[in-house]
C-alpha cells in the first residue's frame, strides 16, 4: 500500500449553534477561491512540487492552510492531512508523486461510516504532457475544488453520525490517480463508504453554442456495478436491477434531495451512465472498489474552456479563465452538494441485502438485514415499467412485511434503512431471497 502522510490532526468535534446550519454558499468567496488557485499559474500534476508560488505544491499547501483555518475556527473540529503515493504511466513516463489533501469531520457515531466530497485540483492545457505554460484550470477544476472548501466552511462544526471527508485529488488529468489513492485508502483503513460525491466541472452555465442552463445539474451514475463479478452480473439482470445499483440509488436520492429544497434553484438531471460519452472522472475508481459513487456536472458545457492553450482565433477565445465561470451557480451547486452531505452523514447505512418471496403469488413477502442505529425501515415499490419509486411503507419493530397485492413479477421493491431524526439511506433494491 503506498505511503500515508500525515501533516496534521486535530481534536473532537464542537458544539455549534443550530443557526450555524442556515448558512449558505457565498459565491463572492467562492469567486475568490478559484481567482487564487488561478494563480498559482499551472497547477499541472507533474509541476512543481516545490515552488511556493508556482505549481501543483504550492495550490496544495494552500488547499491544506484553507482545511487548517476553518479546523481552526470550529475549535479542530476536521483533522487535516496529505496522502501520497509514487504513479507512473503514459502521462508521467518518468513516475510522479501524486498527493491528495483531506480534512476529516469525524462522525459522533461509527466513524467508518463515510461521505466523501471531491474535487479535483489539478489542471492542464491542450498539450497533456505541457507543464510550463499557464494552466488556470478556473471551471476544470477550481470549480470543484472550491466547492470541497466551501462545503468544509459551510459544515465545520455541525454534528454528523457519519464521518464526513473532504478531498482534494491531484492527478486526475494524468489518469485519475489521486482518485485510485483515495479510494485504496479508503478500503485499507476500513471506511464503509456510504456515498463519494464526484465535482469535475461545476461553475459555468453558458455552453460551446451559447445556451444559457442556470437552473439544471447533471449527475451521472453507473447502473449495472462496475464491480460485480459475471454470477452477479447475470443475478441483477435476471432480477431487473439494472437501475438500481447501490451508485443509481445515490442519485436518485440526490434527486429527491433537490426537489425537497427548492430554495436551492437547480433541477437534477440524473443522466443514465457512468460519466459523459467517452470520458471519464474520479468517480471511477470508487465504482471499481464497490463503493457507491456519482459525478456532478454542469448542465452544459464549453469546450473551448477546456484543456485549451489561452490563446484568440478569429475571434474565439480558448482558454479555461474566470470569465467564463458563473459564481451564483456554482453556489446552488454547493449547496445541493452539502444538502445531500447532511442527508448522507445523518443517515444509517444501507441495508447490506434486501430478499423478496412471492413467485406464484399474489402477494410479495420483504425481509432484509437489520442496520445498527435504524428506528425504522422505509419499504418502496414501483411497477417494473417506471424509473421512480411510486409507494413506500413505514416498517418499525420488524425487518419483514408482506405487501398485499403486489405481485412479484410485476413490481421492483427495495427498502431504505432510517435513522430517528428521519433521514434514510440509499434504497437497497430487492433480489431474490436465499433457496432453501
């Protein structure tokens, strides 16, 4: 396992005023945040490691002082630190050191429970391989980046039952490679991870043809996991869980968390696959190690302000700068992410297997494994010709139910594990039960 960097720790979480939980993004100091990792002039993976101004070191630094000030300011409620580990491949032929910077809002409950919020902070132009020219990387992914701080800001010293980690990724733009340390840190400390929420390009609302989308987010998920074996495989197409993977259930959800904050302004466009056509983002290698995974995006993009040497032709500017950011949207955005923050760290975990009993039957039996910490279980189902759960069942004192009336075949069924103040987790689908 590659190395882990410890750089600092702090203490117990603090108690703070209810009031503390109205606060809201503030896009004027979001604004700020990416003007500053702007210049640092490049933040390529293989730039300076070393430079106090200039490169992928010195943005780090700064990305962890920000962690220390805020840890400071809510009496060391995040512990702050740096992982690292050595990569080599086709975009460093020569190995490189990627690090990411974490800050850990430990959970009042079983603290390997876990919620992870991640940006990436790298950045690159058109070359790859080009890690002299000024890279601002404002959108892809200062964007993201500022949104992980913020929702630290935002969050520091409320108390979760769940562990909160926010991530700061280096070397996404060379093959997701900070993303891969996370995630097998994640699996070597034991976290069971309840949710990684992935923002790669979140901050502009004019797209390459010049429509303007303020009001809407995609949110990409995998449907099938990227982690089952071909025995699972064939199990959750032969049950019809093509739809709801543990990843599709998280967005889902993150769906529902929208439309019950419509304070928030923005709709979520849960797009149907695991990231846009023919790319790929940080999310992927949670999604490999089973870990419910999903990726936020703006709505529409411009990808003249992508991976673009700064430079004017015919009238056409590249180059991905400040300019072409929308703060007031970047903010709902953050605040859609820390909603669905508080939702999944209050939660209990998922119920680890949901069974269903009904085949030759006009009724459909429903058991499931008990999760510490539940109140009450939530049972949905949905006719198998729609997308979004249509009924529910409150189930308390008891891990079964029969539904009347509800036949197996042509019904989808999962169940929601809830915690005493009402939040839920992500809805486990139902599969066949054991044969006896």
């Amino acid at each position: 396992m590659r190395k882990i960097l410890l750089l600092a720790a702090a203490s117990a979480l603090t108690v703070v005023p209810a009031a503390a939980q109205t606060r809201a993004p503030d896009p004027a100091r979001m604004k700020a945040t990416v003007e500053k990792l702007v210049s640092f002039g490049t933040r390529h993976t293989l730039s300076s490691a070393t430079d106090p101004k200039r490169g992928i070191g010195a943005a780090r630094k700064w990305g962890a002082d920000e962690f220390a000030k805020i840890s400071k300011g809510c009496g060391g409620c995040l512990s702050v630190e740096t992982i690292a580990g050595p990569f080599t491949g086709p975009r460093a032929p020569n190995g490189v050191e990627v690090a990411d910077v974490l800050a850990i809002q430990k959970g009042t409950g079983d603290s390997n429970q876990v919620v992870i919020v991640a940006g990436h902070i790298d950045s690159r132009v058109t070359d790859v391989m080009n890690i002299t020219d000024d890279a601002p990387g404002a959108n892809d992914n200062a964007s993201g980046t500022a949104l992980v701080i913020e929702a630290a800001r935002v969050l520091a010293g409320e108390k979760f039952d769940g562990t909160i980690v926010y991530a700061l990724l280096s070397g996404e733009e060379q093959g997701l490679w900070g993303a891969k340390l996370l995630a097998e840190t994640a699996k070597t400390r034991g976290w069971q991870v309840r949710a990684m929420l992935n923002n790669d390009i979140v901050g502009n609302t004019v797209g390459q043809n010049g429509q303007i989308v303020a009001d809407r987010v995609r949110v990409f998920s995998e449907g099938i996991r990227f982690s089952e074996d071909g025995k699972a495989n064939l199990t959750r197409r032969a049950i019809g869980g093509e739809d709801d993977g543990p990843s599709r259930a998280l967005a889902k959800k993150i769906d529902g968390i929208a439309e019950g904050n419509p304070q928030i302004g923005l709709d979520v466009f849960a797009v149907r696959r695991l990231d846009r056509f023919g790319r790929g983002g940080d999310h992927s290698p949670f999604l490999e190690l089973g870990f419910p995974a999903v990726r936020f995006s703006v709505g529409i993009e411009n990808y003249d302000r992508q991976h673009q040497d700064l430079r004017t032709e015919n009238g056409r500017v590249y180059g991905d700068t400040v300019e072409g950011m929308d703060f007031p949207y970047l903010a709902k955005v953050t605040a859609l992410n820390i909603a669905a923050l508080r939702d999944l760290a209050d939660a209990t975990a998922a119920p680890a297997t949901v069974s269903l009993d009904g085949a030759l039957s006009m009724d459909t039996r429903v058991f499931w494994d008990a999760v510490p910490g539940a109140a009450s279980y939530k049972v949905y189902w949905r006719r198998a010709d729609a997308q979004d759960w249509s009924d529910s069942r409150i189930v308390t004192g008891a891990t079964e139910t029969v539904l009347k009336d509800v036949v197996v075949d042509d019904h989808f069924i999962g169940v929601a594990a809830v915690a005493t103040d009402g939040a839920e987790s992500i809805v486990t689908f139902g599969g066949m039960a054991p044969r006896k």
